[in-house]
C-alpha cells in the first residue's frame, strides 16, 4: 500500500469507512482473545456505529495515501480505542498513531491512560513496549471481560516526579 502517511480529524464523512474498519478489526483480531459469541454479538449490535456518532469529534485518522489505515479516539487524558487495519499490522503504523496521539494528549495532560482487554497479550505487550505502565485489572460490568489499565507519564513530567520523590528520600519523609 503506497502513499503518505498522514493524520487527521475525523469529519462526518468518515463514519462509515471506520465502521467498516472497526468492525473488519474486531471480526480479524479479537476472537482469539474473546471468542466468538462476543465479536458476533459485537457486530450484529452494530455497537461501534453508536460510538462512532457519539465520539466522532474525538477520532484522530492515519491515512495511508488516500485510505483510511487506523484510527485513536483522545478524550480528556485517555486514549479511548486505537485500531490498525489488519492488512497494515506489523509495519509500524501503530507506533506511529500511538506517538501521534500520546503528543495531542500531552499538551494538555501530565498522566495519560488507556484501557485493553487482559487476553489481548499482543496489544498488551506493544503498549508496554512503548512505556506504558500496567495499574489495575478489572473486570468490565457489562461484558464480563478482563480489562487492565494502563497509565504514562509525559517524560518532563516523570522526571520532576522522579525528582521530588529522592528529595524526600533524602530528607527521611515519605513522597
């Protein structure tokens, strides 16, 4: 696939090209990790179209030349979903799109988190390779699957953190 790489704002034409390539992703990726009832009851709901046109204004695009190739959603200090079209994994656009969206979240938040389903061990170790730090694992009320919850610091910020917490080593407190 020949092109640019390039990134934007979602418009509302773009809804339906990240249905498809939300669902196209789910229906390829996630049924090893939650197995088929759930990816079936995914789709059929058309869960992701709902989303979709409640979060529109949150969506950020990786294009690849003129095709649409991944996608984030950055609310406040989280980044909600990000998804690379199984055709293009392993080419480093994921890496890219989460830099892109770790920078837009950074302007204007210290702490960043996402969430990612336990069994995903693929997903799992790509954030963690790229300086994520697993919290807490749950389990999701509503779907009944394992979740955990990642956090990162933006780097200037750790560093200050990092900082005051020898301080109070030093002076015999706790930080």
């Amino acid at each position: 696939m020949p092109g640019m790489i390039q990134f934007r704002g979602a418009i509302l034409d773009d809804a339906q090209p990240l249905i498809v390539l939300c669902e196209r992703t789910i229906d390829a990726c996630y049924r090893e990790f939650l197995g088929d009832e759930l990816v079936n009851s995914f789709i059929s709901r058309q869960a992701f179209r709902e989303y979709t046109s409640l979060h529109l204004g949150h969506f950020q695009l990786l294009n690849l030349g003129d095709e649409l190739v991944g996608f984030s959603v950055c609310k406040e200090n989280q980044i909600d979903l990000l998804m690379i079209d199984p055709r293009v994994q392993g080419y480093g656009l994921g890496t890219q799109l989460l830099e892109h969206s770790e920078q837009l979240l950074f302007r204007s938040n210290p702490v960043l988190g996402l969430k990612s389903f336990a069994e995903n061990r693929r997903a799992n170790a790509f954030f963690r390779k790229h300086g994520w730090e697993d919290t807490v694992a749950h389990t999701d009320k509503q779907s009944g699957v394992r979740e955990i919850l990642f956090r990162k610091y933006e780097p200037s910020h750790l560093a200050v953190s990092r900082k005051r917490n020898w301080r109070a080593a030093v002076a015999g407190t706790r930080a």
